[in-house]
C-alpha cells in the first residue's frame, strides 16, 4: 500500500464507530482524497509520463539488458496505463464521495 491506505482505514473505522459525519470523518476523508491524488494520480502519471518520453531506451534496455521478451514488456506497460486509468476513475469517484453532504445534512 502506500501512505492514503492509513487514512481509508482511518474513515473505514470512523463509520464503523458511527462518526461518518464527524469533523473528525471530514478531515479523514479529505486527507484520504489528498494523499491518494499525489500518489495514485499526479506521481503514478509523472511515472506513465516517464515511460512515454522515455519509450525507445525502457523497450531497447528491458529487452536487451534483461532478455525481456518484447510481447511481455508491452503487455505489463499496457497493464501499468490500465491501472493509471483506474487510478482516474477511483479518484473521480473519491472526489464524488468527498464532495456530497454528509448523511446528516438536511435536504431542501
């Protein structure tokens, strides 16, 4: 895991114990969305963007340092981008759940 995995756990523990709408819940789930955007999102796609600009030397290197085959190395860079687009759709997600009321709040 890496550092948003505390604060996920953290909210999950804090609707378990009825604070789902606590101040407490709300600095949780925000730090949550915080920490998984920088790792998950703008880090993660700083390393697809590494991997584009950088693409004859990784498929030159891997495959002829490593002895990669090439259709294996193409397979797992496919699966790093498919992760990054999951990345994009839980972070939208993220936001969506950050951004509605809290189960407290009253309607119109």
């Amino acid at each position: 895991g890496e550092i948003s995995t505390i604060f996920l756990s953290l909210r999950w523990i804090l609707i378990k114990c009825g604070r789902g709408s606590s101040p407490e819940f709300t600095a949780v789930q925000n730090a949550f969305a915080a920490t998984f955007f920088l790792t998950r999102v703008a880090i993660y796609d700083l390393g697809l963007f590494h991997i584009v600009y950088n693409w004859d030397a990784i498929i030159q290197g891997v495959t002829t340092v490593c002895g990669t085959p090439k259709p294996l190395l193409l397979t797992s860079i496919i699966l790093v981008f498919v992760g990054g687009l999951l990345n994009w759709i839980w972070i939208v997600k993220i936001y969506q759940l950050a951004t509605r009321p809290t189960r407290s709040a009253k309607g119109p």
